[in-house]
C-alpha cells in the first residue's frame, strides 16, 4: 500500500472515488504479499501492483466494478504455471470514496 498511499491522497483530497485491488492473503510463492495494492483512479488509470503481471488485469476488472459502484468482493485467484510459479491468493475488491462536506 505505501506504493500507492501518494496517489490514493491525492484522489481522495480532490473528493475522487477509487477503486483498490488489495491482496489479503497468500499461500505457496505468491509474488506479492499481503498489503500489496492497485489503485484504479477515477479516470482509469492504474496504479501499483498486485502479481507483478500475472493477473493484473483481473483485479484492475475488480478494483474498477468496485469504483463504479459494485459491492465489495473477495476473490480467490490461482496461478499454476509451473512449479516456480505456483501460487493461490485472496484478492479484496473496494472502493474508496469521501463524503463532500456540506459548507
């Protein structure tokens, strides 16, 4: 998350909603650890990682639904490529967005 935590305050400072793919645990060689996150800003734009490639694509899908309004969703993603490259992990799909205060 500390990849990310600049870009995540400069959205929520400019009142944006985010969605944030966040790996919540892992099991074998996962290539990221828990607290690892992707950002997708409110223009589409992705920032940070959550498999270094393997399934990015999958939880910018997630972490986008989740900003445009989906309901939070835990998804359990595997990998088995080859024994080098085995792992399973729980990814968490959210969004994150501010209430405009009234002045």
């Amino acid at each position: 998350m500390r990849d990310v935590i600049t870009d995540l305050a400069r959205w929520w400072d400019a009142g944006d909603t985010v969605g944030i793919g966040t790996v919540v645990g892992t099991w074998k060689s996962s290539p990221r650890q828990p607290g690892a996150a992707m950002l997708v800003g409110p223009d589409g734009t992705a920032v940070g990682s959550v498999s270094g490639g393997c399934v990015e694509g999958a939880v910018y899908e997630l972490a986008e639904t989740a900003r445009d309004g989906g309901v939070p969703v835990l998804q359990l993603q595997a990998v088995f490529a080859c024994t080098a490259c085995e792992w399973i992990r729980s990814v968490a799909g959210e969004a994150w967005r501010q209430s405009r205060r009234k002045r």
